[in-house]
C-alpha cells in the first residue's frame, strides 16, 4: 500500500471522521487504500466503509475486507450509490464489490475525500500524469473511456486552450504557451509528455521550470478528467448523503479546490454566494468545525514532498 501512495494528512483527517466507531463511512477517493484502511481499524461492531475510484488500478491493488464496499466509480455520484445502497437488495452491478448490506435511512456518518492524485498514477509512466517521463500524453483518471490530454492540446482552438491554462493552472503566460502548442501541431500531432514539453520549451522561465510545468500539467489533468465539476457534484451529494451530525473532511492541493470546499461549506454553493431567504437564513446546511486548514506537519513535508501544499477542511451537517 504505501509504495502505491502514501496518505496524506491520514492520523488528522481520520480521527476528524469518526465519531461513532460503529457507524457507516465513506472514503470517496480510495486511491492506495490507506486512509479506507485506518478508518477499518478503528471500527468495531458494525462499522463499514463504502469506498469509491475510477481508476482500475486502484480497483485491481484493493484489499479484502468483509466491511468493504468498493465501487468503481467517479465519486460525483456518490448520493446515487448510497441511495442505492440503501435499498439493500437485489444490487447486481458490475462496479460493485464487496458488501451490500443495507445502509442507515438517515444517511452515513461521515465522508473523507484526499483529492490528490496518487503517487501510483503519476509513478507510471504510461498514465502520462508526469513532466519527469517520456510516455502517452494521457493523464485520465479513468483510462478506460474519454478525451486524452493528447486529444485536448491537438483538437482545441487557441483561446480554449489559453482559457484551460489561465483558469486550471493558474498560468502566467498561458496565452504563449497556447500559441506554441498550436504552432507546434501545425507540423504534426504531439502525442507524448516530451513532445508537449519540447512545444513549449520557449515561453518557460530558465529558473523554475519544473514549477511552470506542473502548473501546466496540474490545468491539462482538470480538464481532462473535469475535476473541478465532479468535485462540485461530490460536494452537493455528499451533503445529501450524511445524516444531522455526520461529518465532511476534505483534503485539498490547490487553491481552486480549496476555495470550491470552503465556498461551500460556508454557504452552501460552490459559489460563495449566501443566498438569504425572507427569514435571513442561507442555503448553508455544514457547519465548519475548524476555522483555518488544516496543514501538514514539516515531519509529513519531509518523508512525503507531495503534502507540501495540502490543506485539511472538515465541516459537520447540520
């Protein structure tokens, strides 16, 4: 598990999460499986973890636990399977193993999501996800269906493109580095991580150019697996999926995520827009229970460089 990926954040973000030991959770980005199975320890009677990822890898490298329910799905959709969970009979679907025993009516007692991506995903090659390899300009989190970011940088005008970098990456010439990949494609398709880096070569800074690059790479890998729409559909449906008390913890890695958990858990959009109705209440349903982030320890920083930017939100339904 831990050459797979190291958790994050993990002894602080479980014991946010747990308040009954024998409650239902979820962890909505089961990945390496480290956060599912610190959660699974600390369970007793009839405690269980309804898991979710997209990624057949992380499906394949899972491990067994009669507690464990393990769904191959993008977890926008959570609400449907807790739903449908919920029904506790005659499920018969494909994407679902493990455990299909009934859930609570009121709804599950909490939900974790480490929106990073896995130190497997970008320590293989072939997934495209890293600058530091040559391979398939891939990077979907789901490799079995959908748009590539080699589909993206050879098929989208010179504006999309610009706005994909501006917005995702938060790049400071996107502009350039849009017209460079589209002088470059004039002369044929860039179909690998080295090709794309080569195409753009030009508009980054001597200086920090590993830092450019992954804010490049950090905008293609949104927009191809639109991160930033699921994470908004998790968060409604997490909101439906917890009953009165359960809680939301949420570790984030870049400010647009950051700012989307915040927004609403504040109130109640994504949007930040406290929308009052005629009694001055707002549409916010979570309460935060911790002010500030969450961050990490100089100690995690240290033996896991990937932490460095990761914060902590928890949030409690009301």
């Amino acid at each position: 598990m831990s050459s797979y990926h190291i958790p994050v954040l993990l002894e602080e973000s479980v014991s946010a999460l747990i308040g009954d030991t024998g409650g239902t959770y979820a962890d909505a980005t089961y990945g390496g499986g480290g956060h599912t199975s610190e959660i699974l320890s600390r369970l007793t009677g009839n405690g269980r973890v309804i898991a979710f990822d997209r990624d057949s890898d992380a499906i394949a490298n899972a491990s067994s636990d009669s507690r464990l329910t393990l769904i191959q799905s993008n977890f926008r959709f959570i609400h449907n399977y807790i739903m449908l969970l919920g029904r506790g009979s005659g499920i018969n679907t494909d994407n679902i193993h493990g455990c299909t025993d009934p859930l609570p009516s009121e709804g599950i007692d909490g939900i974790l999501a480490d929106l990073g991506v896995s130190s497997h995903q970008f320590d293989t090659p072939e997934r495209g996800f890293s600058f530091r390899y040559d391979s398939p300009l891939d990077m979907r989190m789901d490799n079995r269906s959908g748009k590539t970011a080699a589909d993206i940088v050879n098929s989208y005008s010179e504006e999309d493109l610009e706005k994909t970098l501006r917005l995702y990456g938060e790049v400071d010439n996107s502009r350039r580095i849009a017209s460079l990949i589209c002088k470059s494609r004039q002369t044929g398709k860039i179909s690998t991580t080295g090709e794309l880096c080569e195409a753009i070569r030009p508009a980054l800074p001597g200086h920090a150019e590993h830092k450019a690059l992954a804010k490049i790479y950090q905008a293609l890998r949104i927009e191809v697996n639109q991160e930033m729409k699921s994470l908004e559909k998790f968060l409604y449906g997490a909101e439906k999926s917890l009953k009165p008390g359960g809680r939301l913890v949420v570790i984030t890695y870049h400010s647009l995520e950051d700012r989307m958990v915040k927004n609403f858990i504040k109130t109640g959009n994504v949007y930040g827009k406290a929308e009052k109705d005629i009694y001055g209440n707002t549409g916010a349903t979570m309460r935060a229970v911790n002010r500030k982030p969450i961050v990490p320890e100089e100690e995690e920083i240290a033996s896991n460089t990937r932490a460095r930017s990761a914060k902590l939100r928890i949030a409690e339904k009301i």
